[in-house]
C-alpha cells in the first residue's frame, strides 16, 4: 500500500474506494477511545472534516497535552513522523498532525477492507 500523500489524494482515494463513510466511523472510534469530546457525522464534508479535526488538535495541543499525546498514541500515529515535524508553527504542526491522524486511519480502513474475504 502507498499511502496518500495528501488530503486530496486520501479523500479522492477514499471515495473512489468508497470507503469515505468507513474513514469517519474509525475516526470517531479512536476519538470516543481516546476521551476526545468531538465525533463526526457520517455524511460530513471532507473540507469540514479536515478544518474541525485540525482545530481539535489545534486545542489539544495548546491546552490538554496529555490528551493530545493520548489522542496521537489511540490512532497509533508513527513516533518518528510527529518528530519529524516543525513545532515551531503551531497552526502547520496542528495541519501536519491532521493529516497525520487521517493517513494511519486511512490506513486502517484499507487494510480491513483489503485484508477481508470478500
């Protein structure tokens, strides 16, 4: 699997796959799990999506640290690529971070979808 390498490309990739509606309800899994206070509608925008997880990470990294980290372990957001990134910017680290999260979720979608006996 070649992961996206932008949120353009997850979206069109998602719904080309038509596993957008799948994408969210993993998103909203792992956001009830790690005790973040935001879920998704199902037939949410990917524009809206982006924008109102991005403000989420935005908060938490500002004012609930711990629940950030909590957020990033429950996602099983890559170690390496969150160091990799420049915190210098808090609202690119919050963009990164976004797409991020989406990617590793993305990930998951497509594995199960790929990995089970159709």
């Amino acid at each position: 699997m070649t992961l996206p390498s932008s949120f353009e490309d997850l979206i069109a990739e998602a719904n080309s796959l038509n596993l957008y509606r799948k994408l969210i309800i993993q998103l909203n899994k792992d956001l009830l799990l790690a005790n973040v206070d935001l879920e998704f509608d199902e037939e949410t925008l990917p524009t809206s999506l982006k924008l109102v997880l991005q403000e989420t990470v935005f908060h938490l990294i500002q004012n609930k640290f711990s629940d950030y980290l909590n957020l990033l372990y429950q996602v099983d957001v890559s170690e390496k690529k969150i160091r990799s990134l420049n915190g210098e910017d808090l609202v690119k680290l919050s963009e990164d971070v976004t797409f991020l999260i989406l990617q590793r979720e993305w990930q998951k979608v497509w594995y199960r979808k790929n990995s089970s006996p159709s």
